[in-house]
C-alpha cells in the first residue's frame, strides 16, 4: 500500500497543473496568527512550479525552494529504496 502511493504520488503532482496550489486561504500558523510569512511560506506552490520548470514563478513564491526540492527528490529516493528493499 505504501510502495503504491510512493510510485502514484509524483505522478500525480506532474499531472495537475503549476498553478494548482496558487489559490487559496494560508495555513501557515504564522500567517494566521502572527499576520507575518515564515521561511517555509510558499513552498509547495513554489515546488509545483519547480516541478513544471517554471523557475521564475518558483524563485517568486520562496527561493529555498531551489534548495528544498532537491532535498526532496534525494529523501524520496532512500525512502523508496528503503521500501522497495523491505517488500522485495
């Protein structure tokens, strides 16, 4: 189960468009409570942007992200191995 939606969930962020997570309420603590952006504020729309090579639009959003989503494609590479290995 676990192994499936590893191999579903990147096709599935590649399928919906760039701009999916543009729209919408903030669900940052910080926004809500503070009415202040933390360092975090922007990544996942920052990472779909990324994910459809739209760099511009992903430096906009958070410029970590060209930090972070390498980062998340090296841990979603040992966390898939780490599974592959156990179901295998």
């Amino acid at each position: 189960m676990y192994l499936g939606i590893l191999i579903i969930l990147p096709i599935i962020l590649i399928s919906l468009p760039a701009t999916f997570f543009d729209e919408g309420e903030s669900i940052c603590f910080s926004v809500l409570f503070l009415n202040s952006e933390c360092y975090a504020c922007g990544i996942t729309r920052a990472i779909q942007h990324l994910i459809h090579f739209d760099f511009q639009e992903a430096f906009l959003f958070n410029r970590l992200s060209i930090i972070v989503l390498p980062l998340l494609i090296i841990s979603y590479i040992k966390e898939f191995r780490r599974v592959y290995m156990i179901v295998s």
